[in-house]
C-alpha cells in the first residue's frame, strides 16, 4: 500500500462532519480535546547509535499492530485500512473513518507497517496488542494490550494495562519504563552497556525522577541477574560498563530481568 496524503487536517475534518450533522457539539469537543491530548508528545529521546532519519506515529483507539524494521527499505509500507499524513515534517499513521478517536476501529491484525531500519515508532494507542521486531526506536504509550519488542536499540515507553516482553541491545543514552499493570520481562542482549535503576509500586513523573513507594513481597515476584541489588522498594545494577542508563518503574506486577552472556 502506497503512502498517500490528505490535504484535510484532522481539526478540518471534524469540522466537517460537525456542520454535516454527523457529530454533535459534545462529540466534537471530545474530538478536539483527544487531538490536543495526541498532539502533546513528548520530545525524541536521545538514541544510542547514529542518527534516526524520522519517526513514524501511529494512532489509535482499539487496534492490533505489527511493526517490522527492514533495511534497505525506503519509505514505510502500510497493509490495512489506514490514513496516512504528514504532520510537521513527522508521518502520521491513523485507522480511516477517524476509528483513533473513537468512531470507529481497526479488527485485529488488520493493521502491519514496514519501517526502515533507521527510522523510529512512535505510538499512541488506546486498547490492543504490539508486536515491534528489529526498529531501532520505539516510544509512547499503550492503555491497555500485550506488548512484545524484540530487537529494539532505544526505548521510551508507558503502559497501563498489559503483559511487556522485551529483548533489546542499549548501548548509550537513557531508556525508560513506565508499567501500572502487568508481568514484564526484560531480556539485554548481549552487548548491552546500561545502568539500570528500577522502582517496584512506583511511576516516573513527568520529569522523568523516580518516586519509590515502598512494596510489600505479595504484590509481584522479582528475578534480578547476578549482581543486582535489591533497595527498599526497588533496585540497581551494572551490565557492561553501564555506558547508558535504563529507568524501570513497576507499579504492579512480576519482573524478570535476564542479561545475555557474551
């Protein structure tokens, strides 16, 4: 599927449907509230190796996503009924029919992206399930969905609700986790060169510090490589020279963490 562009903005389109007598005032408000929401990013994260070329951002309310990283590909390609636009300088992949914002939606495994191995992701979705392989940056947020990165170089993440299973080499810069609910597994391919600093019944606020609650021992179970240490109410270690730094906060839930051997 080719990348093809609106000349319609989103705000022009709700305004649209508006006057047409499709949406309410309510309706329209909410539309325009969740575009002011969407529209909020945070910054790119620094990275750990070379200079991504773009970022992509998908948006969504309810929809399953597969993400694959290819080399040699130059532009993304899009398999299942989506938008595609381009907003200040950044493209922007969205169900059709405005399904990101409620008014429709995205069936399971309807939606799968090809992206150039030196581009990043970003997501905002509401409910559904990730499958990221081989791109080399991946933020934003999830409310609720299994997510599963593999192969991932950077990472800038936020979930709600939901099983996480990620296999990355960090080398360099800082990475961060944010899980409300849910198991998480982590496994630091070998190479990796993090330290890593975790918080258990905690968040990380806005501007990114780490807040520890203290947890009691039946709330989640927690697997820490060799040389770990475990703190009131969270942990530290070292893999490698601990090059990079790797924020973990785990409000509820088990944590594995395995480090690859060389």
């Amino acid at each position: 599927m080719k990348i093809y562009f609106f000349l319609m903005d989103e705000r022009e389109r709700i305004r649209a449907l508006l006057a047409e007598g499709r949406l309410t005032p309510d309706e329209a408000q909410l539309l325009f509230e969740a575009l002011d929401d969407l529209e909020s990013s945070p910054p790119p994260p620094p990275h750990s190796r070379g200079v991504l070329e773009r970022w992509v951002r998908v948006e969504f309310s309810a929809a399953d996503l597969e993400v694959v990283g290819e080399e040699g590909l130059a532009m993304p390609e899009v398999e299942g009924k989506a938008e595609v636009v381009e907003e200040r300088g950044q493209i922007v992949i969205r169900p059709s029919s405005l399904g990101f914002l409620g008014l429709g939606r995205i069936r399971a495994g309807e939606l799968r992206l090809r992206l150039p191995r030196s581009w990043g992701l970003e997501v905002w979705g509401g409910a559904g399930d990730l499958d990221v392989r081989g791109v080399r940056w991946v933020r934003g947020r999830v409310r609720a969905g299994d997510l599963c990165f593999r192969r991932i170089e950077g990472l800038e993440f936020q979930s709600s609700a939901g099983d996480l299973e990620i296999e990355a080499l960090l080398r360099g810069g800082t990475h961060r986790l944010d899980v409300s609910a849910g198991d998480l597994r982590i496994k630091l391919l070998a190479g990796t060169s993090l330290r890593v600093e975790g918080v258990l019944g905690g968040s990380l606020f806005p501007n990114l510090g780490l807040v520890r609650v203290q947890r009691s021992a039946a709330e989640g179970n927690l697997n820490l490589p060799a040389g770990f240490t475990r703190l009131p109410g969270g942990f530290q270690g070292r893999v490698g020279a601990g090059e990079g730094e790797l924020k973990i906060a785990l409000k509820a839930g088990d944590l594995d963490l395995e480090v690859e051997e060389p």
